[in-house]
C-alpha cells in the first residue's frame, strides 16, 4: 500500500515573482521496517518578466515567463514482500506419495530495504509572441537517482539467487522544446500547426561496492555499466558477410586464440569487428589484436537521439481536419527475430518468417548471412542489433460539426459527426510488428 501527506505555500509577489514551497512524506508498506516513510521537499521560482515596466512598451510579447524548480520524489520497488524472509510453494515426495509443502524464496530479502530518491533541476521559459501567432516552452532537466533499486546476484552456497537492493547512482538529462503556431484565425477558417521534440540520455554514475571499498563498475549479469545508459546493448559489432575471395585464413574470426573460433569460416558467414585489443595487464588499447574475444564487444545506447510530433489542424464552416505525425530518429533494439534461432527471422530457411536477403552463391548479400537448416548461425546476437527509428502517422480525424442554427431547434448545443484512425502507417527499416513493441513469436 501507498500513503501520501503533501503541503504547499505559494506567494505572489506583484505579479511578477512566484514562490512555491512543497513538502510531503511518502509511505509505502513494501519497504523495510524502518524505511516505510520518505520526507521530499521542493521549491520552486517563477518570473513573469512580460508583466515588468520594462516590457510594457514590447507590444509583439504577451508572454514570457521563466521558471526554476528544484525538489526530490521517490520510487518504492513495487514489489511486496522483498525484505522479508518468505517461503515458495513446492512439491515433494513423501511415502512414494507426491505432496504439497513451503520451501525458502529464492529472493533473498532485505531487511534495510527502501525507497530510491529522484532529486530534479528544472528550468523552463514560456512564451507567446506576434499576439499568440507563436505560443510554446523549452525546458531543460537534471535528475539524479540515488540509492537505486537494484537486482543483484548472490552466492548460490547461500541458497539463494539474488537480491533487491539500494545502490549506486543514476543521471537523466534532456531537452524538450513545444510550438504552436496558429497560422490561421477567420470566422469561417482556422489553421494551426503544433510540433514537440524532446531527447532524454542517461547514464549509471555509480553502483556499488565489492563489500572491501573498491567499487564495483559493471555487473555484467544484470547489464549495469558505470558510465552507460539503463538497458545499454553490450554486443559484438556486426561488419557485414564474408564474401567469395576474401581472406578467411588469416581472419581475427580463424584466430586460434579467438573466444569461439571458426575453423571453416567461408562465404555467407556473419562478419565481425575486431574492435579492440588488451596489454600484458589486460587492459583495453583500442587497437585490433588480429582475434576475436569478449573485448570486441561495443556499447550501443538503446535511447534514441530524438523523438517528437508534428500536427496540424485544419477547420472550416464546420468541417475539420486532424493529423499527427510521430517519429523516433536514433533508436536501436535487438529484434528477437533475429537474435533467436527459434524465432521468425532465424535464417534457418525452414520457417516462414520474416522476409530478408540472404546470402547464396547467386547473391552474395552483405546483410543476411546464407540459411542454416539446423546450426544457429555463429554470432546471430551481433546481426539483430538493429536500427528502430520510425515515423508513423499516428492520428486521423475528420469531423462535421452541424451547424448551431439547427441543432438550437432541438436544444441541442452542439452535435458532430467524425471518423477517426490511429497509426494507418509506419516507415521504417525495422523487421517485425512494430519498431516500438519487441513480439517473440514463432511461425510455422
């Protein structure tokens, strides 16, 4: 259960400077004995600058206001129970007889269990120019999330598998940036066009530490790297197919000293950059050794660069119109088409799957590696990392709105009639449903 108490003071001061003071407590049942409440204050500072002496003479502003808030909130992890010694149902044996009983969860609980805090800078301008021709806001944003909930892996001669715990620190920024323009205002026609674009990045600042003081800067198990974003993709980088007369023998894939070495490396076989190399200490030098091995891998942010709409909105003598565009710029996913042999996309050449160029003698493709019957194809993970940028018309609405005249005989205010789609179309390069919703399936 969850339990709030919020207070708030505000005061004006001649219209011009804004003060806002919050406080509230926060409760939740999941979190440990002693951590059931969080205290979270915010204050923030607005200026409506348009309402200044210096500004009255400025007839093409009507609006500009800045704004600065700086607070914390807090999440709980949602999950019951997780600082609690529990047990799990299990069936046994007993007298030959098979039998209900309780054994241990394999969560190991926390008994200091609590809430991760998100402290934020915000700051913000408003504005409306040329008489409300242009109306919009850009804002910029830094939270930090610290005392993370984090999973963890425990040793198995404890019993158990993992634990929930709080460590670490978390970095969000971005950037989002809303316009309206209204372009058009008659009695008879109105046109306005709307945009927003937003970018988020993140990055993990800090995890946790070894239990002697040494920190702890990646947990490969649970995909947490010091310095990467939340859910980065930590994979081979794909270098296209080999092709016909290349040189497989002295390949970094045919190195002996490679992690999985491919002794029959031949044509049609997934290409693989040697990215990088280790010392005599093993550290990284960022220069190609000549063989492929866990050091090889790169680092790809999920995140895309950009994401935003664009909409416009047409009416005239009671006919309108709406359309909103969506798009994603920078995206990228692992398609689990592709990054299974047991999925749609498996290039097993046995499935009716999703449609790719393979590679064969007669095209010798640089994408898709040639079909393999019964053997996963060596480094499929690397060819599924996949670019998930998209736009896609998101909204289509037509309308009628019957004119006042006649509905005031009925006394009826107002009756319209409209039809409206959702997402009629998407481009992109993405394989599969939809570049926004990873489906496992598999066809037969």
């Amino acid at each position: 259960r969850l339990s709030s108490f919020t207070g708030r003071a505000r005061y004006n001061l001649l219209d011009r400077y804004l003060l806002t003071a919050t406080a509230r407590a926060d409760g939740a049942s999941v979190n440990s004995e002693d951590n059931k409440w969080s205290f979270n204050p915010a204050a923030s500072f607005a200026w409506k600058i348009h309402n200044e002496p210096f500004m009255q003479d400025v007839s093409a502003v009507q609006e500009l206001k800045f704004r600065a808030s700086y607070g914390s909130l807090v999440n709980d992890l949602g999950r019951a129970y997780t600082s609690l010694f529990t047990a799990d149902g299990q069936n046994y044996l007993f007298d030959s007889q098979s039998a209900s009983g309780y054994a241990p969860s394999v969560i190991l609980p926390n008994t200091d269990l609590k809430f991760e805090r998100i402290t934020t800078l915000n700051l913000g301008l408003d504005f409306s120019v040329f008489k409300r021709l242009l109306t919009g806001n850009i804002n910029y944003y830094d939270a930090r999330t610290t005392d993370l909930l984090l999973r963890r892996g425990v040793p198995s001669i404890t019993g158990y598998q993992y634990t929930f715990f709080n460590a670490g620190e978390l970095q969000n920024t971005g950037v989002e940036l809303s316009l309206t323009a209204n372009l058009v205002n008659t009695q008879d026609f109105k046109w306005s066009v709307s945009t927003n674009w937003s970018n988020n990045k993140n990055k993990i600042l800090e995890l946790y530490d070894d239990g002697n003081g040494n920190p702890i800067i990646n947990d490969e198990a649970y995909n947490y790297y010091v310095g990467q974003p939340v859910g980065v993709i930590y994979q081979y980088e794909f270098d296209g197919i080999w092709q016909e007369g290349e040189d497989f023998a002295n390949a970094p894939q045919a190195n002996p000293d490679s992690a999985l070495p491919q002794e029959n490396l031949r044509a049609g076989d997934i290409k693989i950059k040697d990215t990088n190399g280790v010392d005599d200490e093993g550290n990284a030098t960022g220069i190609p050794d000549g063989k492929i091995t866990q050091e090889d891998r790169v680092f790809t942010d999920p995140n895309p660069d950009w994401f935003g709409s664009f909409s416009t909105n047409f009416e005239y003598k009671g006919i309108d119109l709406f359309l909103d565009f969506y798009v994603v710029d920078g995206a990228t996913k692992i398609n689990p088409f592709l990054s299974s042999f047991n999925n749609g996309g498996t290039l097993s050449g046995k499935l009716n799957g999703v449609e790719v160029d393979y590679y064969t003698p007669e095209n010798p493709s640089n994408s898709f590696p040639r079909p393999s019957f019964d053997t996963t194809p060596l480094y499929l993970n690397s060819l599924a990392v996949k670019d998930a940028s998209y736009v896609r018309l998101r909204t289509v609405s037509l309308g009628y709105t019957i004119p006042s005249e006649m509905t005031s005989r009925f006394n009826l205010n107002q009756v319209r009639f409209y039809l409206t789609a959702t997402n009629l179309f998407t481009n992109t390069d993405y394989i599969g449903y939809s570049p926004e919703v990873n489906i496992r399936d598999t066809f037969s």
